[in-house]
C-alpha cells in the first residue's frame, strides 16, 4: 500500500498550483478523489446514517431518569442532528479524513439503561462531557495513539473484518432475514415465529435493494449505493400503499410521506448540563464506574470504526498508520463533549461512513458535505422520521471493509 505523506500519494503530476484551494486543503486529487466524488459520497454517508436523527431520540425519549424525568423527543431530534452535522464538518476540516460522526449507538445504551436509572438527565449528559474531556487527555497524552499504534496489522484489519459482519448481520436481522433462533441455536431464515420462512413484502423491498445495489456495484456505476437506497426507499413507499401493509409489518414506522416536510428547531435541551451532580446522587463510586464504562466503549468502538474506514479508503499506510491520527481521535473525543452540550449523547464516529468511501470518498470534503446534510435536517424532521425511523435494513449488508 502506498505510504502517505500529508494526507495523500503523488498528485499524477499536476502541480498544486492547478487545482483549487478546496482541493489542496483536503488532499483531494492526492488521494485520487475528485469533488464530484467526495460530494457523492458525503450524501451518501448521510443517507445511509440519517435514521440515528430518529433512532436516538426513540431510544433517549423513552427511559426516564431517576427523578422520572424524560427527554423531549422534538429536542433530541434537533439536537442529534446538531451534534452529528458540527462533530461531522470538524472531524472533516480536523482530520481531512472521510468519517462522519453521530450519537454512537454502544455508548447510547449505557447512558439510557445504565446511567439515567441512577442520575438525572443534566447529570448523566454531565458525565458524558467528562467522557470526552478524558478521551481528549487520552490523545494529548498519546496514550489513544500509542494504543492503536501497538496493534498489529492483521489485528486491525480483523477488526475491521469483525465490524462489517457485525453491521451486515444487523442489516439481515432489522430486515427480518434472519432472527434468534427458536429452542436453542443462533439463527435461523426468516422472522421470529415465522416458522424459518421468508414472508412478507418487507423482504421483498430488502432483496430488491440488496440485489439493486449489488449489481450497480459490481458493474462500476458511480452512487450505485445511493441509487440503491433511493429505489429501495421509493419501492417501499409504493408497497406500503399500494398494499395496505400496517405500519408494525415495517417496524417502528411506516414508509410513508410526512403531512408537511418542515419543522421548527427546538433548541431547549442546548447546555443542560450538571458536570458535578452525578457524583454526589449516585456516589463516587458508581459515577466512577459509568464514566469508565463510557470511556470504555467509546474508547475501543472508535478504534476499530477508524480503522476500519481508513483501510477501505486505502489512506492507511504499509505499516498500519493513518495520517493525521492525532486530529482524527482529538475531534473523535471532543465529540462526545459536543454530544454532552447537547444532551444527546456522545457523538462518536460511524461506521457507517464506509457507505461514502464505497462511492469514491476519500477526504474530509465528504464529512463536510455529510455535516452540512445534517444541520439541514433539524428542519427537516417530519422527513427524517418518516423514512429513517427504520433504515432500510439491506444497506448495512455493503459496508463490510
């Protein structure tokens, strides 16, 4: 693999001079990328991660906290859009690299299930800034460095492996492909108490899309992806209709178009913090043990996420090195302070960015654009909760490094 210095390979030639100022801070044509493909690839990062903008505020919104408190689900939309588009943009100019970042599922779970049963909201978003702080002391230290560093190759190529059999048996299961086996086993064909059958028009939609990508992919058609994920989502607009299927045959939500597209931002969950609180309501002790359990997860989930993206866009060098690894993990754990502000949790990187790397991505270009799509989504709510609330399932089944 070619070594990288200052972001990129050779340039073919072409003196810096001739090319934009925007293709010279990003490293563009050095990494072999054009604008048109960043842009490409930027929007389909946001398409293929756009659900966590309803999917984080279903999963917040529902658990109360321990003064049976619970957050406004209008807020946390905003709000996850908000931190998901300024993590993305500064994770793009920082570390020119194509991650995007948004509320980070792993890290979710323990502040819905495991902190707020014990704490109040402001105290456990408290803790999650204090999550980023470390992760930032981490970096300045070169303690996150040194850790990625020490891992050998074929470790990190496995965990990238690992990732994307993980979020293909994700894709399978939300589809209703395959689900928990019934009287002992692992898996089996088809949904719970289907008989280990594939029935349904919602595996119709999920086979047509897996089928629609996968033969624009292996025949070189660019945004064959984004193409993908667009006819899938129209053919499952017309299905639902056309049909009459009920909305649980899909999930949480039908796929059906809003009443009205637009929303008005609500901003009131902004800097609702307690940095302190936490550790004199729930104890030293078990505020000690939740921040270390998100450090923790934020901590080895971000590693394999990173590496993961950097092989498939093939910007790590022949030793195992990614360029500008320092920036990377700095706005990674500053992330997660944004996340706290915003009370919606940390906002890490994800995985899902090797969507836009497998359509051409390859520079910090393509988080901006994916950020800039999100901050444009906090208007447009109605829309992201009507076809993002359940993503379609079969996208996950391409990101495999």
């Amino acid at each position: 693999m070619t070594h990288l210095r200052n972001g990129g390979p050779s340039s073919g030639g072409r003196s810096p001079m001739d090319r934009s100022r925007l293709d010279r801070f990003f490293f563009v044509t050095e990494r072999g990328s054009t604008l048109g493909r960043e842009l490409r690839g930027g929007l389909t990062t946001f398409m293929a991660m756009a659900y966590i903008i309803v999917l984080n505020p279903i999963i917040l919104s529902g658990v109360p906290d321990a003064d049976g408190d619970f957050l406004s689900p209008a807020q946390l939309t905003t709000m996850t859009a908000l931190a998901a588009g300024l993590v993305t943009i500064m994770m793009g100019v920082v570390g020119r690299a194509p991650i995007a970042c948004a509320a980070a599922l792993g890290v979710m779970a323990v502040v819905a299930y495991q902190a707020a049963p014990v704490m109040t909201w402001p105290e456990v978003m408290g803790l999650v800034v204090w999550q980023g702080i470390a992760i930032v002391l981490m970096v300045v230290t070169g303690v996150r460095a040194a850790v990625m560093n020490a891992l050998p190759r074929d470790l990190k190529v496995a965990i990238g492996v690992g990732i994307g059999m993980f979020v293909a048996l994700i894709g399978l299961a939300n589809a209703g492909f395959v689900s928990a086996a019934e009287g002992g086993g692992l898996l089996q064909i088809g949904a719970a108490g289907g008989g280990g059958h594939l029935q349904g028009w919602p595996i119709l939609v999920f086979v047509c899309g897996l089928v629609l990508a996968g033969v624009l992919l292996v025949r070189g058609v660019p945004g064959a992806i984004f193409y993908g994920i667009v006819g899938a989502t129209v053919l499952a607009i017309i299905v639902h209709h056309a049909a009459g299927l009920e909305v649980e045959e899909w999930g949480s939500a039908a796929p059906q178009l809003p009443g009205t597209p637009f929303a008005v931002p609500d901003f009131g969950l902004l800097l609702r913090i307690d940095l302190f609180g936490a550790w004199s309501s729930a104890g030293v002790t078990t505020a000690g043990v939740i921040l270390f359990t998100l450090v923790l997860a934020g901590f080895f989930d971000a590693l394999g996420t990173i590496l993961a993206i950097g092989t498939k866009a093939g910007i790590i060098d022949a030793s195992g090195h990614m360029p500008r690894v320092n920036r990377i993990l700095v706005a990674d754990g500053a992330g997660a302070v944004v996340g706290g502000l915003t009370s919606s949790s940390a906002t890490l990187v994800f995985v899902e960015s090797t969507a836009g790397v497998g359509e051409g991505a390859r520079t910090g270009l393509a988080s901006v654009v994916t950020g800039l799509f999100f901050l444009l989504a906090i208007f447009f709510a109605p829309c992201s909760a009507s076809f993002r609330r359940r993503p379609p399932p079969w996208r996950w089944c391409w990101w495999a490094p």
